[in-house]
DNA sequence: TTCATACTTAAGCCAGTACTTAAGTGTCTG
DNA sequence: CAGACACTTAAGTACTGGCTTAAGTATGAA
C-alpha cells in the first residue's frame, strides 16, 4: 500500500514528468512534440515519460493521423497534482498554467519569421545594440552588425543577394511594435530553429522557446523571456 | 512552480519515507525507532529521511529526553498523501494503517520473552516440528530440536546451567493459548533481537517485526506474521 | 515513390541518491 | 560515574533511473 503510494509519487517526482502534468493541468490535449516543448525535453525522452504516464493511467492518448494527443485521463490526477501544490511552502507566487508565457500573443511565426513578443524585443535588442539600423521604412545591418550576424551563423551579404527585400518593419498587431521580416528575420527565425533555441508547433504559429534559447537570448540580446 | 512539484513528489516517492508518512497517517506521533521499525529501515538511514521531512516541513519533531518524536505539521500533508493514495488502480485492497499487525496484542516481550500472537505461534511451530516437547508443565528440546537450536545460535546445553526453570508454558493473555516462558524463551528473543528480526520499542513491551524477521520466521518456521 | 514530419523504441552512459559502516552527542538508569 | 539507549552525522559504495545517440515505424505532403 505505502509502496504503491511511492511509486505514484515517484511517477510525479520527475521534473520532466511534472512539467507535462502541469502543462496538461488545464485540461486540454497536447500532442508529444508539444509536451516535450513545455517540459523542455527531447522528443525522444518526452516520449519515454509519456508512455509511462499513460501505463500508469494518468494519461490517456487518442492518435490523430500522425499525432498523438495526451490528457489526463482522469481528474484525480488531476486533484493529486493540486494537493501537491498545496505543500509548497511559499504559496504566494502560485500561478495557474498560464498562456501568456506559451500564447500566440508571446513568440510566433509570421509568414516566415519571428514575430510576438520575443520577435518585438528581439528587433528592438539589435538596434539598441547597433547591430542594425533603422532607415526610412527599412533595416540595414551595420559593420559590427556584420560581424555579429557572422558569428551567430549568418551570412548578411548572401542574404542581400536574394530577390526579396532585406529587411524592414513588419507591425506586430499583437504589440503594437515592430519586428523585422524579410530576408533578414526569415534567416534568425531559420538560424533559431536550427539551433534549438525555438521550435515550431503542429499547425498552429505559435512558436516555443527552449530552455537552451532562454539563455542565449539573455547572453547575447540580454533579452529576458 | 513544476519543479517545486516535483521535488515535493520526489520526497514522498522514496519507499521508506511514504512508509514513514503511511505510518503517521493516523495522526499520532511515533519515536525515529518506531518509525524505522514501521519502515524497516535502519535507524541512521530512517533518520536521515525524517531530517529531509522535517526540513521540508512535512514533519515537526518534539524532543522528549532521549526520544524525539515525529508527526504532520500540518493536515495538508494528510491530504496530498490520500489524494495520491486516490490513484492507486485497485483499490479494493486499501486499508487504513491499522494496529492489529503493530499493536501490543500481536508482538510483545513478557518479562523478558516473547509473547502475542507472535510468542504463541514461535512456540506452536516448534512443537508442531518436533524441536520442543511438552511434558507436564514445561518443555523439553529433542534431539533434533538440540541441532536446530544450534544452528539458529542457541546452545540448549548451556541454557540449562542456568539456575532459573529451563523452559515452561506461559498462557498468553491476549491469545489464550501458550508461549515459552523461561531461559529458552529469553534466549530464542535475544538471538532475534541479536540477529534484527525483532526490535524493542522504546517504554512500550511491543515488539515489531522486520522484513528480515518475517522472511526468516517462515523459512525455519513457516510461520507467516 | 520519395521526402519530411510525428512519434516510438533500443542501447549505453552518467549522475543523483539511498543505504551501509563507523563514529559522535546527549539522556536516562543502576 | 559507567554503561545502555536514542538518535544523529559523516564518508564511501552501489544502484536505480533518466538522458543521449541511433534507428525504426507510420502518416502526410510533394
């Protein structure tokens, strides 16, 4: 009986775990990919722990074409989870899973590159920085810009050779501010990807910063996400 | 926030410390010695996991003379272990911590051998498998009952130098029925108390069992406690 | 049919943590 | 006061279990 119970524990003692019953804690559905963005875990680990979760019944999976959808199975698990909560100690920065650091509204593509919130400080970091500059109704990179976009894995003279338009404001509507599209922000939004530092969603815009992106957006925009 | 949840899983998730917690469910407060007897764990193990209770606040400890006892500090800690209890798939089997195996009636010293269902028990295996023979009103050990003896670490020889009566039947009052009373009944204790079957508890004549003790009980015995 | 995506499974490496042995502190008993 | 007892702390060992790399299946798109 009291091993049973050490082993349920156990099964929610696991910081990936945990973060996939949190997320999963305002009762929607989310595919693997999704759970494993939230819990900041490779595809290949979020699948371990998933299939862990639902032998021990705490998640069910209905599969849609080639996605998986996860949820709780039951509401206990559910009430479980919040019991837990309880004990933490200082309850005072307790919040509800809360869209606003996962939403559209924070971290999206838009045509082919980053727009959000994150998209928004990003332009705003690089001319604070002097990386680029602001003329008329469009962005050049400046010498030390170069350098940088260099270092960062981005070569700004090929993207000039390319027919579209380099870079210039593109208004953000959820903002109100501006981010960068063209050439130039379809190549950060690129380089991101490929890096890890951001990954895209099933169908939908929203975009999902890694906990490896966090940091290096800090160390090198000094962004805070 | 996850993470914390995590932690506070993770502390419930060892076996000996959810033993721990199962055994303080009733409320009442028990000593480290009880409490790594209720787990069967050694008393510096079971003390380090009642420190790391204590320090997350799931325990409060009151120091009595030598003893220091242990309970929730809070009733929320009750609740987080029922809600996890919840989601136990079966849960046919679920029982409330209960006395009947731990209590006084079930295992206890009597003067300075063993008694309860335990004493009785002991004493009807042993005559059931020819080792002890009752003759008027006390016992006497066979042949084979002297090499058993031997091999469990008990010289019968030197037992009966002693000036006190070698071994007599001692009705129980909890069981009415016997157990062995006398040098060969401290004796058969101080080899289980020597050999961690057994262990005393604090001012109390109860006796609790180990896992150890339980395993070796049915295999020289068959008794199953 | 070929490629990309979504997800799972297998195998080996690595780290955190429980448990053991050993030693130390404080308390009660004779 | 000596000795037993209740409990804690420290140090070293061992093992469970998570994470990575690598490979495989199935679906959907081109």
């Amino acid at each position: 009986m009291e091993l049973q119970i050490a082993d349920i524990a156990t099964l929610i003692g696991e910081p990936v775990r945990a973060k996939i019953l949190w997320a999963l804690l305002d009762g929607r559905a989310y595919t693997a990919t999704e759970l494993a963005l939230f819990a900041d875990a490779s595809p290949q680990n979020a699948s371990i722990h998933l299939s862990k979760l639902v032998k021990a019944d705490f998640l069910e999976v209905a599969t849609q074409g080639r996605h998986r959808y996860y949820r709780f199975s039951n509401q206990n698990v559910a009430y479980a989870i919040e019991a837990l909560a309880n004990l933490i100690p200082d309850k005072k920065a307790v919040s509800k899973p809360a869209d606003e650091k996962h939403g559209i509204k924070y971290c999206r593509t838009c045509y082919d590159h980053l727009a959000g919130k994150v998209g928004v400080l990003i332009n705003e970091a690089l001319i604070t920085k002097g990386i680029t500059v602001q003329s008329e109704n469009n962005y050049r990179v400046s010498d030390a810009g170069v350098e940088w976009f260099l270092r960062m894995g981005i070569d700004v003279d090929l993207l000039k050779d390319e027919r579209r338009f380099f870079a210039k404001p593109c208004l953000d509507w959820s903002e109100r501010r501006y981010h960068i599209a063209g050439a130039l922000g379809a190549a950060i939004l690129q380089r991101m990807l490929l890096l890890d530092w951001v990954r895209k969603t099933k169908n939908s815009r929203t975009v999902l910063i890694t906990n490896k992106g966090k940091n290096e957006l800090y160390e090198n925009l000094g962004i805070e996400v």
